[in-house]
C-alpha cells in the first residue's frame, strides 16, 4: 500500500513538473503538453501526441485543418482533449486577427498578420482591401474563392468595391494552397493589370501579397511593381 501511494505521488509531481505555469519557453510543443495534460493522460504519452503534432504538417497548421475524429485517431487523444486543442487554436487564430483589425495596414507583413487564416485554406482564395487615408481598412471583400487560375480574376471585379467604398488605395492578397507563396508568371500579369487599371480609376494598387504556410511574398518589396510605377508617373 505504501509502495501504491508513493508511485502515486512521484506520478503527481511529475504531472506538476510538466504543466508548471509562467515559464515562458518551451514553445509550442511544450504549451500543447500542459494543455492536453488531464488526470486521465499519462505524461508520457501527451508528449508522444505532441511530438507527433510538431513533426507532421507543422503543429498548428496540423491541428486546424483536421477534423476532432481525425486528431483522435492520429495521436490517439481522447474526444475531449482534441476537441480542447482545436478550440483553442482556433481562438488563438482569432484573437491575433482580431487585434490585427485595430491596426493600419502599413506594410505587407500587417496584410499577412490580418488575413492569416488564409493559410491554412486549402482552396484559394483573392481578396481586395481597400484603405483610407489612414491606412485602415474602409473595405474588404473576397472577389474568388475556389479556382486554381487566378489570371480569371478581372479588374473590375477588385476595383468595383474600392470605387464604392471611397478607397484611397488598395491591396490585394491571395494564398497559394501548397504553402509556397513564391510568385506565379501569371500573378506577376494580373498584378500589371490591376495596377495599370487603378491607375486609371485613381485608385493605386500598392501591393499584391501572396500568403503562404508560415510566410509570405509581397510583390512591392520584391520588386515586380517598381517598373510598374514609373511608368504611371512617366505617364
């Protein structure tokens, strides 16, 4: 009995060693095995579930696209655990958007920070925003969603919101399914499209913002809209 009670005890401290609060390292694998952890889990086998998140498909990306069934079978988690985990990444997900929206939109990375769950669609999708003169969103809108051909998307369909709304200028933004967010020879036309085309309406196209499995390209900061608008002012 007494052996009973001390193998019981050295189990809690170790629990109490592995979910211990306010450390501040360990990353994400170490932040999904205190969350997993419940009386019922043994410590060991949370850390094999976790290790398993981190190795395949990158941890949070992993975890949002599959179903709570799926998590369940894969790493062997029990209903209640994947359904606490996915909860919370998906609230985690939401409350960086959400104060990403109180912010100006002033570069390419606060376009990747505000239109992040993007990442993890695996259909694609085209977006146009639409700033003030502050640089806040006055507009935003999904203009594809769906095909695998963005050259379809035309340029009345970006600028009609835009014109609506007031705009002063806007982005667009697309994501790549397979997580490579390198730009396409056909991104690069439609790009030269819409710019050319705002410049007329006098709404500027600054940027096209192609979002990725963890990163992002931005044309602007590539280069590919330099030749683009020196030609607009030459002109």
């Amino acid at each position: 009995m007494k052996r009973c009670v001390e193998a019981r005890k050295e189990k809690g401290e170790a629990r109490e060693v592995a979910i211990a609060p306010g450390s501040g390292s360990g990353g994400f694998h170490q932040l999904t095995t205190q969350f997993l952890l419940t009386d019922e889990s043994p410590v060991g086998f949370v850390r094999q579930a976790t290790r398993r998140l981190m190795m395949e498909n990158g941890g949070l990306l992993e975890v949002v696209r599959r179903s709570v069934p799926e998590l369940m079978r894969l790493y062997g988690l029990d209903r209640t655990a994947a359904q606490r985990l996915k909860l919370a990444v998906e609230l985690g997900v939401a409350a960086v958007l959400d104060v990403a929206d109180e912010k100006p939109i002033q570069s390419a990375e606060a376009v990747y920070v505000h239109l992040g769950a993007m990442a993890f669609s695996t259909q694609e999708e085209f977006v146009v925003l639409g700033l003030n003169g502050k640089n806040r969103i006055a507009v935003e809108g999904v203009v594809a969603r769906g095909g695998g051909n963005v050259c379809a998307v035309t340029p009345r369909e970006v600028l009609s919101p835009l014109i609506l709304a007031g705009a002063m200028k806007g982005i667009v933004a697309h994501n790549h399914p397979s997580g490579d967010p390198t730009p396409s020879q056909e991104d690069v036309v439609l790009t030269r499209r819409l710019v050319e085309a705002g410049a007329v309406v006098g709404i500027p196209i600054v940027d096209h913002v192609i979002i990725g499995r963890g990163r992002f390209e931005s044309l602007r900061e590539a280069g590919l809209l330099s030749g683009l608008e020196r030609s607009r002012r030459a002109s």
